[in-house]
C-alpha cells in the first residue's frame, strides 16, 4: 500500500549520506506537496507511485484534479522561476520529465473515467493548443523538441509532428487539432522558401491564427521581410525557447485589447525592419561579376609555399563503426551549451570556464556530468554508430569552377583527361572598401593548363546512426531530458568526428601537414593549415553541390547517409564539407550576389535559372 512504499523511498533518500536529514523531510510533506516539490526539485524518482498515492488518498476527487491541482502549482512556479532567470534550461526539462512521468500514469484512470461519464469529463484545461512541425526536407528537430518541452510546463497543450512535414499536412493537423498557434521551425536555408510557402498557404486557406518561426537559419529579419508579407495573421519570429513562452502566452492573451497591442506593436516592428532591409539594399554595390574575377585571389603558383602536395591516397577510403573513443577528446562543448541556454558571463565565458560562473557553474558541471555518463553508455553499449567517408583527387580550377579528375589514370593526372566532377563556384559581389580580393572557392586550386597538379578532397561523417533508437527508448519512458541530450551529444560527435578526419587527412591521407602537433583548442580556432567548406554554407551557399559529392564518394551506398529533399543530411548528426589544403585557402562568406552571376552560374550548371534562385534564394540581391 502507498504509504508503506513512501517510507521506503524515504529511507533509500536518506542513506544518501549528508543530505539525508533535508531529503527525508521532503518525503515525509502531505503527498501533494511533494508532489510539487519533486517536480520543481527535477526528482522522478518518486513521480509515479507519488502520483499514484495521490490518486487514492481521498483528497482529490478525479484524477485530473492531481494534474490540475499540485502538478500544475509546481509547475508554474517552474515557468515563473525559468521566465524570472532563476531556473535553467536542463532543470526545466528535467522537471518536464517528472510532470510526464506522473502525467502518463494517470491518463488511463481519467480516460476510464471518461468512458463511464459519457465521454463529458476529463478534458484537461490548458492555456491553448500549440503545433509545432520542422518543415519539408529538413531534419533538425532538438530546438524544436525544446521549445515543445518548455511550452508544455507553461501548461500548453503542444501537438508536436515531427521533421520533414510537408505544408499542407502542418495545416490539415492544425484544423484537426484545433491549434490557436502554428510554430514550424528549420536549420537549413532551404527552409527559409518552405516557411514563405507555410504563409502564402495558410493565407489562401483563410487561417488566422499566429505563425511562429524559428530555427538555426531562420531570422527576425528574414521573418520580417520574406514571411510576415505573405501572411494577413500575426507572424513572429522567436530566437529560442525562453523567449518562446512569453510569445505563445501573449498571443493567448484572454484579454483581446491586450493581446492585440501585441500584435499590432509586431506589425510595426516588422515594417520598420523591411523599411530598413530595402533601404540598405539600395546603398549596396556590387560589382559586375567579370569585373569581380578581375579582381579574384592572384595565387603565384610558381612560389614554392603554394605548391600542392600530392595527397599519399587518392580515390576513396570508407571507415565504418569508427571508436568513439578516439573522437571524444575532439568534441567542442561550447555549442552543447548553447543547446542548453546555458551561458556564462565575462570572464566565464566558454567551455571550461563556464563551470566557474557563479550563476550558471554548478548547473553546467551537472549538465556536463550528465553528458559524460550518457558518452560511456554510447561506447559501452555501442548505441550510436560512427560512419565516414572521404576521397582526394586531381583537381584544376578552370574560372570560377573547379574539375576533378580520375586518380588511376595517368592522362587524367596531368589535368587533360575527361573530367570525373565538377564542381561550381561562387564569387563575391558586394563592393569592398579595401584592396581585398573578391574570392571564390575555384581561386584555391592551380587554374587548368598552367602545368602545376593540385587537388581537391571531400568527406562525409555521421554519428546517428543508431541514434532513432536510443531516442526512442527514452521518449516511451517520457523522458525528454535524456532524448535531448542523445541529440545534443551525436550532433557533438559528428563535428568532433569531422575534425578528427580532417586532422589524419592534414597528417597522412593527404599528409600535407605530416608534423603538425595542435592542442584541440588550436584546431576548434582553425590554427591548422587548409580549409572544409561546405555547401549550403557561407564560402559556397548552394546545396544541390552536396548531389555531386554523393555521386562521386557513392556516400549513400557507402555510409548510409542520405540527403533529403531539401539536401538536408540524414541522420541529422551528419556533417560534410570538401578539403582545401593549399596555404592560400581560407574561409570567407559569398555574401548577396546579382542576377548576372545567378544568370551565368546557372548556364555552367546546366540549371533552370528560376531552380537556381530558388537554391540561391537568400543570397540574391535582388527580388526573383
């Protein structure tokens, strides 16, 4: 009977060594109070049988009661601690994980009772439904699965559907569910048009509702200018999940004056950012794209410091079930934290020092704890699985693109033969103050015919394979907090692992950098010599350059690394890029480009120039 298994609990507590006097106390409060109190505290330890006791102590009523009345009282106080800033990310969500657990125990008893009552009661009253979906073709989902988290401790209803949804499934299930607000979210730039599309679609289908945007690619600006035009309903962009919940809770706003200064007062923000989008873009200028090459990056080939190294392996080396272990050491942490809102203040900025800030320190160390024993899991129980793979070969840049050639035959060597890829380059436009050049990536490799053999490589790595299935485990146990950090930690993983490659490419695959010897610390501020750019990304913004990597490395059939639609990699914790080793190589952004250059880009690619500007659609400095 319940309380004999209480007393348990709280002698188990209690031999938890000094803490046990302060621990025994909790478990000895009236069952709602601890109810609460284990949920403000993250404790689930004792969620269940808590909840179960609860139940049939003769004080509420109706299961629901239990939900309506010491659930929610802890986690309000929840919501107003992480909204007043005295609460974390991770314990909010370890919180979430108790109210779940409890939640789902007592479900069944209020659905039975719904059944015996004629289907009138049991339905939980919440402060408004919200449907959350990661749109067509992209992936991500851990901001997303945050942001429903948090939402649904601030007493939410949240409806999450999952990545990759097309528009008209997200707007069917918000009919179906009857949501009051539509969030979609998305990492990768293509997202930026689906989201344009989500507005133009939810007003043609006469929704009013407020559209919420956010996401790693996605901006207040962006949000301003492209999406908020298509919509006559409130759109708003939200940067992350604290700054979430005072949104939804505004557009839900029982007093409708209230709720619509809000509105209103965003409107107005909104037209004064696109006011101040178009006008920059008229002080812009650009350069006409033969006057841009003009003034290209001149590499003296002839000087020895830029002769390219012949890499020891050409062609292409597959490594499957690669050690975690030798991963490990690589991994950046500061975008763990980041993950989880967790930031400290000047001087303790950053991974490690983070741990000695007084207000978020001891928070971070758990949190790192925490990682540190689901990393061991990852090994031990060899839950995720890490895959790469990479090529080298014969390169000759030939304008603003760059030929690859095939490695085994000897014409082919000498830059003559057929060509085996190509890929395509972008230049900068955008006028410069300075006497910089307007760079591309094709100025890093030796232009063709000019006698001196240079090379190109690419990689492709995943750490989430495996990954579905850990996620799964934890969310049958409605365990949010473990879910999120297997996320967080594979996306660690695939970075850390896409450095670790690119170190034994500079020391022995290409072996360009046979006697480099850098701290991890130097290698995450790039101190190394060469570069990985990837496309999709600022030194070569178009995705669809990833189809003819897959093509050539085979990194589908190889790794089982796919790419959506969208080109979105998945397993999400992928990452992928090509290798740049001359001295001359360096990172740098593209930046907005003209019709003209979009125009001759797409001639050389063979593309629909409207498929071009769809691809290049953040990067036009113009409206297609």
């Amino acid at each position: 009977h319940p309380t004999a298994v209480k007393k348990k609990g709280a002698a188990q507590v209690a031999g938890g060594g000094g803490e046990g006097k302060k621990e025994e106390s909790w478990r000895d409060m009236f069952v709602g109070k601890r109810l609460a109190y284990g949920l403000i505290k993250g404790i689930d330890e004792f969620a269940v049988q808590d909840a179960e006791e609860a139940r049939t102590c003769g004080k509420y009523q109706k299961p629901l009661e239990v939900i309506e009345g010491p659930l929610m009282d802890g986690m309000n106080v929840v919501g107003d601690l992480f909204g007043a800033g005295k609460m974390f990310l991770p314990q909010v969500i370890k919180s979430a994980r108790v109210m779940k657990k409890a939640v789902a125990h007592l479900i069944p008893y209020i659905e039975e009772e719904k059944v015996a009552s004629g289907g009138e009661e049991g339905a939980s009253s919440s402060a408004g439904t919200i449907l959350i979906a990661t749109v067509k073709g992209d992936v991500h989902d851990i901001g997303k699965n945050i942001v429903s988290v948090v939402l649904g401790c601030n007493n939410f209803k949240v409806v999450d559907i999952g990545v990759m949804v097309p528009c008209e499934t997200i707007l069917d299930k918000a009919i179906e569910h009857n949501a009051d607000i539509i969030g979609v979210s998305g990492l990768i730039t293509p997202s930026l048009d689906e989201m344009v599309t989500i507005a133009k679609r939810m007003e043609a289908r006469g929704f009013k509702v407020p559209l919420m945007i956010g996401g790693a690619t996605t901006s207040k600006m962006h949000t301003a200018v492209k999406v908020a035009p298509q919509y006559s309903g409130p759109v708003v962009h939200v940067l992350d999940a604290s700054r979430g919940v005072p949104v939804a809770q505004s557009f839900v706003d029982q007093n409708p004056v209230q709720r619509q200064e809000f509105i209103d007062e965003i409107k107005e923000q909104y037209a004064e950012l696109r006011e101040e989008f178009y006008s920059g873009l008229e002080d812009r200028k650009y350069l006409s794209l033969p006057e841009a090459q003009s003034k290209a990056l001149k590499v003296d080939w002839s000087d020895p410091v830029n002769k390219p190294v012949q890499p020891k392996m050409l062609g292409t080396k597959v490594l499957m079930d690669y050690p975690i272990e030798e991963v490990i050491d690589y991994i950046d942490w500061n975008p763990f934290f980041q993950v989880w809102q967790l930031r400290g203040r000047y001087p303790n900025r950053g991974y490690p020092k983070i741990f000695n800030d007084p207000q978020v320190g001891p928070e971070a160390k758990k949190l790192f704890d925490d990682a540190q024993v689901m990393l061991k899991d990852f090994m031990e129980r060899k839950l995720v699985r890490l895959n790469a793979v990479v090529g080298f070969f014969p390169a000759a840049s030939v304008g603003d693109d760059i030929e690859l050639y095939d490695p085994e035959s000897e014409e082919d060597a000498m830059r003559g033969g057929p060509v085996k890829a190509k890929f395509f380059g972008l230049r900068q436009q955008t006028e410069k103050d300075s006497s910089e050049p307007y760079y591309c990536v094709s100025d890093f490799i030796a232009p063709k015919g000019s006698g001196v053999k240079d090379y190109m490589g690419m990689f492709a790595c995943s750490a989430g394979h495996g990954l579905e299935k850990v996620i799964e485990h934890h969310k049958e146990r409605h365990d949010d907090f473990s879910y999120i950090m297997a996320e967080a930690l594979a996306d660690r993983l695939a970075e850390a692992f896409a450095e670790k490659l690119h170190e034994i490419t500079r020391r022995e695959w290409w072996g360009y950098a046979p006697d480099e010897k850098f701290t991890v610390d130097d290698l995450l501020k790039v101190k190394y010599q060469g570069i990985r750019p990837a496309p999709g990304y600022p030194s070569q913004p178009d995705h669809t350059e990833k189809t003819t990597m897959w093509e050539l490395l085979d990194i589908q059939g190889q790794t089982g690394i796919e790419l959506t639609e969208s080109l979105a990699m998945l397993p999400a914790a992928s990452v992928s890029g090509l290798y740049f080793g001359g001295r001359c190589s360096q990172y740098f952004a593209v930046g907005k480009i003209t019709h003209e250059q979009v125009a001759d880009y797409a001639m050389r690619k063979k593309m629909d120039i409207k498929e071009a500007e769809k691809w290049l659609s953040p990067m036009l400095c113009y409206e297609p």
